[in-house]
DNA sequence: CTTTAACTGTCTATCGATAGATAGATAACG
DNA sequence: CGTTATCTATCTATCGATAGACAGTTAAAG
C-alpha cells in the first residue's frame, strides 16, 4: 500500500478542506477530490461512506484546529485588542489565500442543501467562535454582563463572517482591511 | 397561449429569485423551474438562453427593485437612524421568510462558481448598496471625508450581510436581532 | 515456520438521478 | 401566413453511491 489509511483520510480532508473553502459544499464531489489525492472516487467513499460524512468531519476538524489555535492565543497574551486582531487576521489569510472563505462561513450561506450532520458542525463553529471572543471580551469589560457579552461578541463575529463574504464578492482583499479598521474605530472590535 | 412573454419571465423571475434566496445560484436547475410555473425545462431556455442569462438577470432586477426602494426611502426622510432601521428591516424580513438570504450575499459566497455575467452584477448590487448608505452618512455626519464615510458604509454593509448569514446558519432571526442592536449601540450604525 | 484466514485499501464497472443545453415538431395567436 | 410560445425527445456530462474483484498486509492456527 502506498499510504495509510490515515495519510489518505488526512490528504482527502486536506483537498476537501479547500475546495469547499473555495467554491463551497455542493462544489464539493468525489470525483474531483479523488482526481486530486490519485484515488479513484469509489475509493473515497472507503473512508468517507457518504459526503455527509466528508462534509461533517470537514467541519469538525476546521472548528477544533481552530479552537486549538484560539486557545493558544488566549494563553499567549491578556489583551483584547492583541488577541481580535490575531483573530481578524485568521479571516483576512484565507481571503489573501486565493479568495477563500471561511469553511463555515460559506457552509452557511448552503444551509438548505446541507445534511443534518454537517449542519450541527456548523452550528457547534459559530458557537465556538463565540464563546472564545466573549472571553476575550470578558477582559476588556469585566463589568458587563454575560448576556451583554455573549450579544456583542456574536455581533463581532458576524460582522467579520461579513467583511471577508463582502470582500470576496468584491475580490478585494482592501475591502476586508477597511471594514475591519471601520469596526475598530466605532469600538465594534477592541 | 396561457401567458404572455413578460408574464412567464416575471413568473420565472419570481421562483428563480426564491429559490436562489434559499438555496444558491448552483441549487437554481431549469428543471425545477419549469416545474415550478407549470412548462418544461426546454422551454425555459427560450426565456433565458443559459443558466447565465438567467442570473444575471435576476442580480440586476435584485439590485434594481433595492435601488427603486432605496431611493424612496431617502426621499421620505432626512433622518438617518430612520433609513438605516428601514434598511435593516429589509434583511431582517428575507430571514424571516423561509430563511432566506439577500440574492446578492449567498451568490457572493459562490462568487468561484459564477459565470462572469453574473459576477458583475453581483458587484453592482454591493456597489448601489454601499453608495446608498454612503449618502444616509453623509446627513448624519457631514464633517466626514468622502473616503471615510465610504469605508464607515461599506463596513456597515458588510456587517448586516454578515448578522444575515450567521443567523441563517444558526436558524435563529433572534441572533440577527441582537447583532443589530450591537451595531447600532456601538454606533456602527446610527 | 508455514499455512490459512481475515482485514485493508484500491480497483473496475455500473447504477439511477440529474444537470444544462439543443433540434425539430406543434399549436395558437394576430 | 408568419410569429410566438411551448412542446417532445434527446444529448452529453456529471453527480453520489454500490457491488464485486483483487493485491498486499497482518495475525492466528497448526
């Protein structure tokens, strides 16, 4: 055997984890992916019996990779303002990398089409995100109260879900950085 | 023969619209369609030659019927927390029927997919948009530069797309809501 | 140590469904 | 009659998914 059975369930999500950041969840097909890790889409369907499967685990390695780095940061530094503008700078790469999206972020906009399991995922992504940005929060008002906080912080992370969405229509990473600054200055964003 | 030309186009428009707004430019089949208003799916293609020519003329009639609106709004009154509450009342309905998202914003996160012809008018959508609130702006603070206002417009834009696509994912108009409010209580929007 | 058995990963071939698109016939309107 | 709108029928391409075969690996049995 040329890889194991971890490589290939490593490189498929590798490849997956792009093109659904690209071009989204229905873009998304075995055949394709396969092509690109050089399987056959029959193999595909060895480690991954469904595309919802494909489509949840996808989702679920993005929320915790992400909830890892995240936690790091918070570990890092006690500044608010330091750790959202590491945060925004998450968002900002996958536009500076070839216009992508945020894998959860573009999920959303396909929320009809997608299985009940990848659903969930995306859901638990928002969630995470946002509970990570009320603690941070929690820091540079520790008087406000938790619903105050949880309110602005998911306010923070919609309007940057926007900002890159925005930008991306406009292929135009200038806008991401604009409206990024626009929410510092009106104090959206520490 | 039941229908005139214009009515079938205008019956098209109406369920492509619908079903973009729920599903995505890529979910639109002509299959469906005409099934929708009751012809065959060749025949949909006598109304709009390519799938192309059928979204591009539905972002130009989005971004038209908005601008019609839009441009009444600013005629009725010179307060600027009124249109932006009317504006914002304008995303908030799209979710509160069948979750649905602004056409523009969910074609902007399948931007890879689009045929150019749509992509540009999708741009023009976001352009009207953002040149509106640029003149709501303008009223509320007319010390600000050209260039500020526009960035200040494009972020508050960007934002409500933003609140629209997390509260679709999250099924909850309650999450759009209270970002709102969190604009405007940070005094991103007036 | 060898033989046998099960497991793993990938293959080929194929299924039914659906996609957008086209050609040519048909029916109705003016 | 000629134009307009829709039809039937069909094409090619692609989708997710499944069945069955096969080679290589591992592990247990004797």
């Amino acid at each position: 055997m040329a890889r194991t059975k971890t490589d290939m369930h490593e490189a498929l999500m590798a490849a997956a984890k792009a093109t659904v950041q690209a071009r989204g969840y229905n873009a998304l097909s075995f055949r394709e992916l396969a092509k690109e890790v050089g399987i056959k889409s029959a193999s595909v369907h060895y480690h991954f019996p469904t595309k919802g499967d494909l489509g949840a685990a996808l989702a679920r390695r993005y929320t915790e990779d992400g909830a890892t780095y995240l936690a790091e940061l918070l570990a890092t530094s006690k500044d608010a303002a330091w750790c959202m503008d590491r945060y925004t700078e998450i968002f900002r790469s996958a536009l500076a990398n070839d216009n992508r999206m945020c894998l959860c972020g573009i999920m959303s906009a396909e929320f009809d089409d997608l299985p009940i399991e990848v659903r969930t995922e995306v859901d638990k992504f928002a969630e995470t995100n946002v509970g990570w940005i009320t603690r941070v929060l929690a820091r540079a008002k520790p008087a406000a109260s938790e619903q105050q906080l949880q309110e602005h912080a998911m306010a923070i992370f919609a309007a940057i879900e926007g900002a890159q969405l925005v930008a991306r229509g406009c292929q135009d990473i200038a806008i991401y950085d604009g409206t990024i600054r626009a929410y510092r200055s009106t104090g959206l964003i520490p």
